[in-house]
C-alpha cells in the first residue's frame, strides 16, 4: 500500500471536490466543504504543507478509501 505524503492545500482542494464535496465558505485561511451524508464538514487549512494525519481525518470524515485517494490525485 502507498503512503500517503503530505501536499498543500490546492491540491486537497482539487481532490475532495472531485470526490464530491461541495464548497460551502472560506473562514480565514480555512476552506470548508461538506458532503452529503458526512456528519461534519471538511475543513482544508491553507497551508503549504498539509500534515497527513489532516488528510486522514478527512478522508475518513466522507468515507475515502486510500485507493479512491491515490485514484484521485493521480488525475491531477
């Protein structure tokens, strides 16, 4: 299984919206998402480096997969 890097904040954008999500709002330097089903939002700081455990919890926040993860940053 890969492992999954850290990457910065656009490219996280790019991948939970073709995931599905939908934009809701910027608050500060924080983009929220959210996505039907999910029980909370999906929050995506503006960071350069977003840290892997973010990743996870939002992957795991809409029931992402790791192959349905690496499927989408692969189209980018």
């Amino acid at each position: 299984m890969s492992k999954i890097y850290p990457t910065d904040w656009k490219t996280q954008l790019i991948i939970f919206k073709q995931y599905g999500c939908h934009y809701k709002r910027k608050k500060g330097s924080h983009h929220v998402l959210i996505y039907s089903g999910a029980k909370r939002a999906v929050v995506i700081p503006e960071y350069d480096e977003i840290d892997v455990d973010i990743i996870k919890n939002n992957m795991r926040t809409v029931n992402m997969s790791r192959e349905e993860y690496f499927d989408l940053l692969k189209k980018i």
